[in-house]
C-alpha cells in the first residue's frame, strides 16, 4: 500500500546550544533519511553548526539569524513567520522541537516537543537565575499553557517528564515518550582526539581522583556547588580534581574568574568547551563522572560516563533515578557536604564504582538503540498524527 507523501516542516529554531542542537543534529540527518517517500523542511538558527550537517536529498534546510532580541522575536516568528512557511511549503505537520510553536495553528497537524526542564520544574529547581530570566520563564510557561491545548500531539523524552507534564499542562492530544543516545559524531569519533590538548590536560593530572563535568554553563547544571564540594574535599586532604566544561561567557565569566582565582584551590579546572570528536579522549582520562544538575529533560552525559565505563555520581532527584537506576551514587546537589561525602565514598570503597560500572552496562542497554530507530519512532508519531496507517509499511 502507498502511503501518501507528507511534507513535514521540522521547527528546529530555538536549539543553538547544548543538548538540545546536538539533539537536533543527530534528527535532521536521521529522520529525513528514513522517511524517504516524505519531504522535509528543518528551520534551523544561522551560524550554529548547522551548515555543516549533510542532510538526505528529500530534506530542504532554511537558516534564519538569531536577533537582538531574540525572546520577543521568537513569538513573532512562531505566529506569524512560520505559519506563512508552512503554507508556502504546503506543510501537511509541523513539528516544533524548541518548545514555544504557535499558540494556535490551523493550517496543518501540529506536534510540539516539550524539552526545556525549567517548563516542567518548580523556581526553586533552577539554581541562581536572575529576576530577567525568572520572568522569563514566567512567559514561557504561561505561553505554553495557551499552546500545549492546541497541539495535536506531544513529544518528550522520558516517562518522568511525561507524569510531571499532565499535572502542569491542560493536553488535548496524546502524548508519546521518546528515547535519545549518545550522540552520533561522538560514536563515528573513534580514536579522534586522544593526542587533544584537553586530554592531555586530563592525563597528564596527578590527582587520585579525576573527576569530570560535562556540561554547558547555566545556573540549573548547579556548577558552583560542585566547586564548593571540591574545595571541602581538597581541606580535608582528599586528592580529587573535578574537570568543567564551560566557556566564557557572560554567565560563566563570574565562575571562571574564581576558578582562575584559586578560590577552589587546585580541586577545579575548566577545560573550555570540548568538540565532540574530542570527547572519547576526555571520558577515557577521567576515573568518574559527577553531575549535581537541578533539573533535566534528557541528559545524554549519563549515557556517555555508562558507555566508557565511568561510574556516575548524580543529584537524587527523580530525573536521575529514571536515566541511571542503580547505576549511579545519589547526592543531595543542594548540599556541597553530601557531594563531597560521596565522593569520599566512592573513593573509599572502590566495589561501589565497579558496581556502578556494571550496572550502567545494563541500564545503557535499554537506551542504546540507534539514531535511525529513534527517528523512526518520531516518524511513527507524525504519521499517526496525520491519520496514516503505519501497519501497511511503505512500498
């Protein structure tokens, strides 16, 4: 049986850093090249890598420039610019991946991803936001609330996000849970990277314990607390070193300058931000990996510490608890004492990791499906939000 080819507009817009575009890379080479019969549309942000990613001949790609003011441009261009794309294209779906979308869209199917924690989590998840982004996720949640009803379907990444949704979010449509992996470029690095100055930052270090964060600066990755827990660990006489992530930035600047300072002794170092290609030397010179996040939808870096054999050491929140299960040790991220005490843990009872290496072998193999079997899990999804039967295949 013929199924009907669809053109599907692929919203890719708001995801200019982090997981979200590495999210976004590893889908807009997926999910065109396993809907062939199908043509595709992605809009993604201008001079963010995307120009790089080699796309199937039946996906087309329109970069738009991020602007000045961007928040209040992205309401205009939701409503009103990609409307007009949709109609020019002949859209049959719209997917919006970066949260916001229009608030009422009646050209075609409309299917929203709700990816951003700060929608789903209490203000007292975020960590030392200031009153301009408090007000601005204050808009986003209120704008989401006018959305989300509209929307033919949703999107999201765990069954955790997808109980804490419905308590939050009047939803109409289904809503379907959809997996992720490490990403692609860091599987197809291979050995790339081993001789990169970071790694050999990492292991030409003398510490007993390497410890490493990665993560892009912002106020939820909880970064100062982990610094203050190093600091406690290195008065005690614990010989631990814990290796960020971070750019200078204007919101990481701050963090940075103490780090250079010596605020927290030797116990930090921030290796700048690190390529993907890089990032298998980096795993491979670390003896653990901490993450004392407030809030997550997805993180993939609990995958990749499972996938190189890295013990996991993670905030006890319920995020956490549904990626790692008994592959991790749990801390409170609030408190830097609980951090460092368990890190002490961890060097102290060296079972503790091997155990969290072994169960992270069997919690990553219920993630560790490919790119193409997760895109075609998006793919199931726009069909059944079209009213096509996916039990009769394509021909």
């Amino acid at each position: 049986m013929d199924i009907k080819a669809l053109n599907i507009v692929l919203n890719f817009i708001g995801l200019r850093s982090g997981g979200g575009r590495a999210d976004t890379f590893n889908l807009m080479m997926s999910i065109p090249a396993n809907a062939p019969e199908h043509n595709f549309l992605a809009i993604v942000p201008a001079r963010h890598g995307y120009e790089n990613i080699a796309v199937s001949a039946n996906c087309k790609v329109l970069y738009e420039p991020v602007r000045t003011f961007n928040d209040a441009w992205r309401v205009y261009f939701d409503n009103v610019v990609t409307p007009a794309i949709c109609k020019d294209f002949k859209a049959d779906l719209l997917f919006t991946m970066g949260n916001n979308g229009p608030v009422k869209f009646k050209y075609c199917k409309h299917i929203m991803m709700l990816r951003m924690p700060q929608l789903i989590y209490p203000f007292e998840c975020m960590g030392d936001i200031d009153l301009k982004m408090k007000i601005k996720i204050y808009f986003l949640k209120q704008y989401m609330k006018r959305a989300l009803p509209h929307a033919d379907a949703v999107i999201v990444q765990t069954d955790t996000i997808n109980k804490r949704i419905r308590n939050i979010y009047d939803i109409k449509g289904p809503v379907y849970v959809v997996g992720k992996n490490v990403t692609r470029s860091m599987k197809l690095a291979g050995n790339a990277g081993i001789d990169n100055q970071q790694v050999r930052e990492i292991c030409g270090n003398e510490s007993k314990m390497k410890l490493l964060y990665i993560a892009d600066y912002y106020p939820h990755k909880n970064m100062r607390k982990a610094c203050e827990a190093m600091a406690l660990l290195r008065k005690r006489g614990v010989d631990v070193t814990l290796f960020l992530t971070i750019d200078s930035t204007k919101n990481s600047n701050s963090l940075l300058k103490d780090i250079e300072a010596g605020k927290y002794g030797k116990g930090v170092i921030s290796l700048g931000h690190v390529d993907y290609s890089n990032i298998q030397g980096i795993y491979r010179c670390c003896d653990a990996v901490l993450m004392p996040s407030h809030l997550e939808s997805f993180s993939a870096t609990y995958l990749e510490a499972m996938a190189f054999s890295k013990p996991l050491m993670v905030s006890d929140l319920d995020f956490a608890h549904e990626i790692c299960g008994d592959a991790a040790l749990y801390f409170d991220p609030y408190n830097a004492v609980s951090m460092a005490d368990t890190v002490v843990r961890l060097l102290s009872e060296p079972s503790l990791g091997q155990r969290c290496i072994e169960k992270g072998k069997e919690q990553y193999a219920k993630y560790n499906i490919s790119w193409d079997e997760i895109a075609k899990r998006y793919i199931d999804i726009f069909l059944k939000t079209c009213k096509i039967d996916t039990s009769q295949g394509t021909t």
